[in-house]
C-alpha cells in the first residue's frame, strides 16, 4: 500500500506517464514498483520457472530474465507458459544486449517489456573521429532501422521498453562525442527516446545505472531535467549497478536510490546485489518503507540503548518482532527508559517502555496503559493488541 504520511512531507514525485507492463504500472500515480533479475540460464525451463515463481512470491513485481541468444528469446515462450500452466502470469522483463535486434524481436512476442541497451543494441564500426553530421545522421538512420521492427511488434501488443543506459557501456560515438560523463549517458537515453517518439511509441522507462553512487545521482538528476523540459515525462529505474554483496551492498544502493527517491525521482527500483536475488526484495521494500513511499511491514522505532537502559534492549526487540512481524501498518515502539517522554516514540501505535529494573510500561499512543513484569512484557503488549482489534493471526 502507498503510506498515507509522506506525500505532504517530501518533494512531490515527478509527474510521468504510467506504463504497463503485464499487471504492473510503472509511473504515474502507482506505488514504486520492485523488480529483480534471476540468475539462472533462461534455457533452463524448470529453473527459470522455479527461481522466477520463488522472486515473484518474495514480494518480486517484475522479474527480469537474460536473453543473449535466440535460443534464449523462443525459451521465453515455455517459460512463460509454464508459468501460466502452474502459477500465474508473472510480469516478466527481458534483457537485451549486445546486437539485439532479432534477439528483441522474437523475445518481445514472449514477455511484457525488453530492455535494451543503447550503448550495445547495434555495432558501431565507424571509427574515432568520424562523428561528422552526417556520420551522426547515418547512425540514426541505422538504428531506427534496427529499432522500427521491434518497436511495431511492442507498440501493437502494448508492450513496453527499456532504454537501459549503462556508465560502463556507453557506445563509441557517445564517449567520442561528450566523453564519459552523464551529459553522455542521457543524451544515449535521448537519441533512442526520439526515434521511438517519432515513430509514435511512447511506452518507455529508462535507466541511467552506474556504479559509482554520486555518478548515478547526477546522471538521473539531470535526466530528470532535461527531459521534462524537452517534454519527455517517461518513468525512471533505479539502480546502482554492481553494487557488490553484505553490507556494503546494501549502504550503496540504498544511498543511490534513496537519495533520488527522496527528491520525488524514480517509478521502479532494483537493488543489485552479488547475493541470491531473493535477498534483495526486503532491501526494496526497507527503502521504501523507511522513506514512507510504501507501507508493507510493521514501521519498528527502538532507542539504541543507553547507562539508563531497563532491560536487553536487542533480545526484547527480537521477541517483539518475532511477535508481531505480520502486522503490517502498525508503528511498535520498544524503549529502555522514558526518560525523554512519549514523544521519543514518535507517536507510535504501540510502546514498550521500561519503567523500573523488571516492570515495563505499555503504552497506546502517548498514554501509558499498564504496568507488567518484564516478563510478561510481550505477552501482554500482544494482549493490548488484541483487546484493541488490531491482531491478525500470522
Ligand atoms: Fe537510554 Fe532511555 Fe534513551 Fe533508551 S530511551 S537511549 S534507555 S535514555
């Protein structure tokens, strides 16, 4: 669900137009989509099929699957009917890359949108130096050419693209042209944006990944800008590519992504992380909840612990969570003093306060409830929950 606090407190979100792919809507007035990417071989049917139903049932909305060959793109075809068959249709993304027209073409028939990269869709033979206008003019011409087939079978199906920009892929002509900068990444975008225009397809996202985070933030801050004044309102991805694994992996991608969540950009986002993709749908979800884009779990608000500290604060935050994990839209305060009042809790739902060594408070809203044994404290806050009508059986 769309939390109901923060629309008032960030920016608002950039205005764009919402695209369809299979159920999902990207953009417009839709929640942030979540997506990942399996990592199986796409010919491997009953892997696919099983890694593609265990990320959609994560919490997965899009599920992006690799497409190097043609082979790939026609086992598309079993996949998505496997998943008819024995699951439900599951929005479904294929990635093209390099020399994909034919690969595209074929795939296209099979899943809801195809991502193509613009730095690879076509060779460039020319070399450096040639980018005359006319050489510029000649490559236009030849990737609409490349593009016009694909984009009549996506527009008839009402299918969607991807023009996914990537720091590392950038083609030949671009790098010569504005170097390796972001002014380089969204005139890639802006080149392929125009020719699908003009041949009156306008069922684009784009993405601008890198994978050095303050190259990502700047390059879709000024995609941002110049496109909606060129008129282009088209949906973003958001990514931080090759974010790597642990920790570190998450802090970057989160600082990414968050950072232009915050000021209102971006329609749909995958964290990359060299782990197994299940691993990244909480990580989307956690993005999304803590900037109150999405509300899909309980919203936990614990003090850090202190001299003054009443009881193991992490073991009772364990036990609490344990406790009420399934009860989505609830804010569960857990607190080791009330040395700082109610108001430390930042007006949650429920608080579980210590009081004196071995009593606990608990506290609905700012008013302060009953006293228990600390070790009672879970027991009787799921009570409390009870009492008030809000529990569901997990
Ligand atoms: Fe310390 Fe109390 Fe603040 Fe927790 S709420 S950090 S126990 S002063």
């Amino acid at each position: 669900t769309l939390d109901p606090v923060t629309p008032t407190l960030l920016p608002s979100r950039r205005v764009t137009r919402p695209v369809q792919v299979g159920a999902v809507t990207i953009g417009g007035n839709a929640p942030v989509v979540v997506q990942s990417m399996i990592n199986e071989d796409t010919l491997d049917t009953p892997g696919a099929v099983a890694a593609i139903r265990a990320l959609h049932k994560a919490g997965c909305e899009l599920v992006r699957v690799t497409v190097p060959s043609l082979a790939h793109a026609r086992a598309l075809e079993r996949i998505r009917k496997t998943l008819e068959d024995t699951y439900q249709p599951v929005p479904l993304v294929a990635d093209v890359h390099h020399d994909g027209g034919p690969i595209a073409l074929e795939v296209a028939r099979h899943v809801d949108k195809v991502r193509i990269n613009p730095g690879l869709f076509i060779f460039r033979r020319a070399r450096l130096g040639d980018y005359t206008a006319e050489d510029i003019e000649r490559a236009r011409a030849q990737i609409r050419e490349e593009l016009k087939p694909l984009v009549d079978v996506l527009g008839a199906q009402d299918k969607a693209m991807r023009i996914g920009v990537n720091h590392g892929s950038l083609s030949e002509r671009m790098l010569y042209t504005y170097g390796d900068t972001p002014e380089g990444m969204v005139q890639s975008a802006v080149e392929f944006i125009e020719i699908c225009e003009q041949m009156g397809y306008h069922n684009l996202v784009i993405s601008l990944k890198a994978s050095r985070v303050p190259v990502m933030i700047a390059v879709y801050r000024l995609a941002a800008k110049l496109l909606d004044a060129r008129g282009m309102p088209y949906p973003f991805h958001l990514g931080v590519t090759e974010a790597g694994d642990g920790e570190y992996g998450r802090i970057k991608s989160t600082a990414g992504i968050a950072t232009l969540l915050a000021d209102g950009i971006g329609d749909t986002i995958r964290v990359s992380l060299t782990e197994d993709p299940l691993k990244e749908i909480p990580v989307c979800y956690g993005i999304l909840q803590a900037l109150g884009l999405r509300r899909t779990m309980v919203e936990y608000v614990a003090c850090p612990s202190c001299g003054r500290t009443l009881f193991n604060l992490e073991t009772v935050l364990h036990r609490v969570r344990e406790a009420t994990r399934h009860l989505t839209g609830l804010n569960i305060a857990v607190m080791g003093c009330i040395v700082n009042g109610p108001g430390e809790m930042a007006d949650a739902d429920y608080g579980y306060v210590g009081k004196t060594p071995g009593t606990i408070s608990l506290y609905r809203g700012r008013e302060e409830i009953k006293k228990v044994p600390e070790d009672r404290g879970v027991e009787e806050l799921v009570d409390l929950i009870k009492s008030d009508g809000r529990w569901v059986e997990p």
